[in-house]
C-alpha cells in the first residue's frame, strides 16, 4: 500500500477518534512518554474506554489547537476533526500558532479559549508540562480536555489518543535508516522541536 495513503488515513482516523472521545465522554488513556508507555504494558486494566451504547452529545464547540497550523499533518487531521464534528451535530473551530515552538502562545490560546466557554479542546501539546497550568484551569472550568498526536503529562488532560505506537514509530524509523545505509554506519536524528513530547518518545526508542 502507498506509504502516503496510509498516512493520510491514520491522520483522518486519529481525528475521528479525538472527536468521538470528546462527544461520547471516553476516559483516559496512557500517555506518549517511554514511561507511559512501559506502564500501559503493565497495567492494561488501567486503560480507560467508553461505553459504546452512551448516547452521543450534540451541539459543542470543540476547539482544535494543533501543534502548529498550515503543518499539512495536522490540517489534514483537523480538517477530518471537523468533519466528524459536524456529523456529530457539533461545531468546530482552530486556533494555534503558526510556530511549532511557539509554547507560550500555545498556552495564550488555551486561556482564550477557556474565557470562550468551548466544550472542549483537542491539543496536540508543544511542550508536556508548559501547558499544564492553563489547561487545568480549562478543565476546573468544565472544558474537556483531549490530547492528540503529542501528549501533556497525564493529570492535565482528561484523555489521549494517539494515531500510532511510540516504540512502532521509532524502532521502524530506524530500520527504515539502516536499509538506506546497509545497515552500516552512524545517523544522526534531528528533532523538530526539543521539548515534543511524541517525537522525544519516538527517539528514546530510536537509541
């Protein structure tokens, strides 16, 4: 299968699944760190579901603050986010920076969006614990709280869904590398952004 379509589809996948946790109230899942994950394996009892037969909530606002916007990952991720939405019976928007390092407006926009009164925000976090403040406040205020793609420390959201498995990602990135080169030779890795949570995790298991 065409590696670009089986992308876009995990993308269109991941933001129906963020807007179908948000409409049917899901509980948590793990994280994205290396730990989180080690933990899941431990303790998969622990992973939070929701009920299948709850009826589906209408008319919320469900704010996306992706990790940067015009990044044509999350643009098409958000963009199936508000489709799902508006089959759910509920509206849409984005807002964000236009900087995938720009944390502090990250946490400017979670505030704003706070005052708004959305029902909801769906995150993919600049940073795990930067954010953390403001979004507690957000959920003190009744905002659901869901990250996506790159995850907060796990008492500031209300759930996480990722589109894939942190040790899956790395471990393949890196066979994929040693294909290229014979598997000889030294790489080197060259992160986006130090403080992204996702692809730290997708490094640790990289190394």
């Amino acid at each position: 299968m065409n590696r670009t379509v089986t992308a876009r589809t995990r993308r269109l996948t991941l933001a129906v699944a963020v807007t179908v946790a948000l409409a049917t109230g899901a509980t948590a899942c793990g994280g994205t760190t290396k730990s989180d994950t080690q933990k899941e394996g431990a303790k998969t009892a622990a992973v939070g579901t929701a009920d299948p037969d709850a009826a589906l909530k209408k008319d919320l606002t469900v704010a996306f603050l992706p990790k940067q916007v015009n990044n044509p990952y999350f643009t098409t991720a958000d963009a199936a986010g508000k489709k799902a939405l508006q089959e759910l019976g509920s509206s849409y928007k984005e807002a964000g920076t236009s900087s995938g390092t720009d944390t502090s407006g990250q946490v400017s926009y979670v505030n704003t969006l706070t005052q708004q009164q959305v029902d909801a925000i769906a995150v993919s976090a600049q940073d795990p614990g930067a954010l953390c403040t403001a979004l507690k406040q957000a959920m003190k205020n009744g905002v659901s709280v869901v990250t996506y793609d790159s995850d907060t420390k796990t008492d500031c959201r209300n759930v996480f869904v990722s589109q894939a498995s942190a040790e899956d990602l790395g471990r393949s990135q890196v066979r994929l590398l040693a294909k290229q080169i014979g598997n000889k030779g030294e790489i080197a890795i060259l992160s986006a952004a130090q403080t992204a949570t996702n692809q730290n995790t997708w490094i640790d298991y990289m190394k």
